[in-house]
C-alpha cells in the first residue's frame, strides 16, 4: 500500500499517522496532479518509534462522501473530548476542491461524514492546530492544482490568477475553528511569510514562497509555520509569536526528496520530535505513489531546525 502526505498526532499516548492513500488510477500525470486520484484513507497507528505499525483498515471512502466528485488529497485529524476529526480536501461534483469532515469515537474511525464541506473552506492541505490555550485552527491551501489561485477573499474566480513574480505570494489561510470543529469561527485570513527584512515573500521567490502542506507546531512558545515550496521541493520554516502570524521565513528543514511533492508534519513523541515526511523511493520513483518515512527532527538551541536530507539520511540509517 503506498502512503503519503502524512500528519502525524499523539492521541491517547499513541502515534497515529493520517496519510493520503495512493494507487495506480491510471491518470496520466499532468501539473494539476490529476494523477494523484485518490479514493480513500487508510489510519496508522505505532506503539513506539520503530515498532510495529498497525494498519486499522478502510477509516473513509469517497463514495461515502455525499458531496464529493474526485481526488482525495492529503488529510488532517483532530481530537476534542471524546471525538476524532478527520479533515480532507476533495474536489466537488464541479472540480472544486474544498474540504470536508468526518466524524469518529475512535482515532483510527471508520469516519462519518458529513452532508457538506466546512462552509468557507476552499483549496486543499488543511493541517489543524491545537494551541496551548485549547484553541483549534486551521492551515490551508495550495496552488497549482490546489487552486488557491482560483479564490480572492473567500470568493471562487473560475480562473486562475496569481500575483505579478514582485507581487507578494499568495498566502496559506488560517481560520479559527468553530467550537463544533466542523465549521469556521471566522472569515479565513492570509498568514503571512516576511523575510529577513520583513518584506512578504514575494510570487517569483520560488524557492521560499509558499506552495502547498503548511504545517503548524509550537516549540519553546513561538509558532512554527512549515510548508513546501512546490516546484523547487523544498519544506521550509517561518517563525512567528501568534497562530496567525506574521511568520519570518527561518529555513529549509528537508530538501527535495525522490519524486515531485515534498509533504510534511512534525509531532512531538516520546520527548523527542519527529518529521514525517514521504518519498517515491518504494515505487521506483513514480510521483504518484509514495511511501511515508519518518526521522528525527532537532531544534538547535537557538530555535532554529536543523536541516535534513531524506537521502543522506537513508545512508545513514543502513
Ligand atoms: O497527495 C496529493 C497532493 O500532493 C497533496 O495534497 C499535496 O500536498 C501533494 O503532496
């Protein structure tokens, strides 16, 4: 079974690992990800790092998603009280992605979805947060075939539309989320990526302006904004004092790996933190099917992560 995309969370004292499930749809590739035609997910769950890995079986399929038309992309969950949340972006009936939530008592599922998609959500890649304070947030969007570029202020362009190469990026949103956690508590908002100089990143930065996978951990009371940079396939980190930013761009945390996405989550386990990350390497380079890896991840003594390479690491690890 081929994985990716994967968010990695402790519930219970256990990791579970919410990744997309790729297969073989027979979807030429195109820049829209056609080829990324996914159908399902699938739950993970280990006792320990390096041990067993347990695979609870079919958690969601697209066919029991009232709304949904194709392309099951990368996932996220969540706990509160005795409820598990999965959240998962997926095209509508018209080809738009938004993204949806399903319900669960348990953390593996199976998940029942609901009629609709969260009302205001749009694009793909929703990363929730759970602040110190009990507060619920969710990251989202992507652009390309994530569409982020087809929406302006919560509004649905029909086209594409990207900011001049001197114009700042487009930006990830943030919205607060309801006390229901299947809706929004407010209107989603630009988070911001400033660089050393505190400029925004601007849209022909390729190699620092956001892409897609936006990823939020809170380590030593500051924010951690991680995402990937798309066509350079970097994962890079911004930092910043409140969930909604701004965020000054710091770093690339791993670097482009086998295959063209580069995805990501960091959880703390154990007393250790982890990256979770996928590569192509198990199907011999295929984009379209991935396999989930993870490794250790260290924040240096100044804040700063310490950056890693998927295939130095595999050397290493022989
Ligand atoms: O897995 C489908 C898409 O590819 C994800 O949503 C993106 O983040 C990229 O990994």
């Amino acid at each position: 079974m081929y994985t990716a995309d994967p968010s990695a969370h402790v519930f219970n004292g256990k990791l579970y690992v919410y990744p997309s499930h790729d297969f073989e749809s027979g979807i030429p590739e195109d820049d829209l990800g056609s080829h990324f035609n996914m159908e399902d997910y699938h739950v993970f769950s280990m006792d320990s790092v390096g041990g067993e890995v347990t695979d609870h079986g079919l958690a969601l399929h697209i066919d029991d998603v009232p709304w949904a038309g194709r392309q099951m992309w990368a996932p996220d969950a969540a706990k509160k009280g005795d409820e598990y949340f999965l959240y998962f972006p997926v095209k509508d009936k018209e080809d738009i992605f938004h993204i949806g939530v399903a319900i669960s008592k348990n953390p593996e599922g199976p998940f029942e979805a609901m009629d609709n998609p969260i009302e205001g959500s749009y694009s793909m890649d929703p990363a929730v947060f759970e602040d110190t304070d009990g507060k619920y947030y969710m990251y989202f969007g992507g652009i390309w075939g994530g569409q982020l570029q087809q929406w302006d202020q919560g509004e649905y362009l029909g086209e594409d539309r990207y900011p001049a190469d001197d114009e700042p990026a487009l930006a990830p949103k943030v919205a607060l989320m309801g006390d229901d956690m299947v809706s929004f508590a407010e209107e989603p908002k630009d988070v911001l990526v400033l660089d050393e100089k505190g400029d925004p990143i601007v849209t022909g930065d390729n190699d620092r302006r956001f892409f897609e996978a936006a990823w939020v951990h809170k380590y030593d009371g500051k924010y951690y904004l991680s995402y990937s940079t798309g066509d350079t396939h970097n994962i890079v980190y911004a930092i910043g004092d409140s969930p909604y930013g701004p965020f000054t761009y710091k770093g690339v945390i791993l670097d482009p790996v086998l295959g063209w996405t580069n995805h990501h989550s960091i959880v703390k386990y154990q007393g250790k933190w982890w990256l979770f990350f996928h590569d192509s390497s198990m199907s011999g380079g295929k984009t379209h099917l991935r396999s989930v890896k993870m490794t250790e991840l260290t924040h240096n003594p100044d804040g700063s992560i310490k950056r890693l390479n998927a295939f130095v690491e595999a050397e290493s690890n022989k």
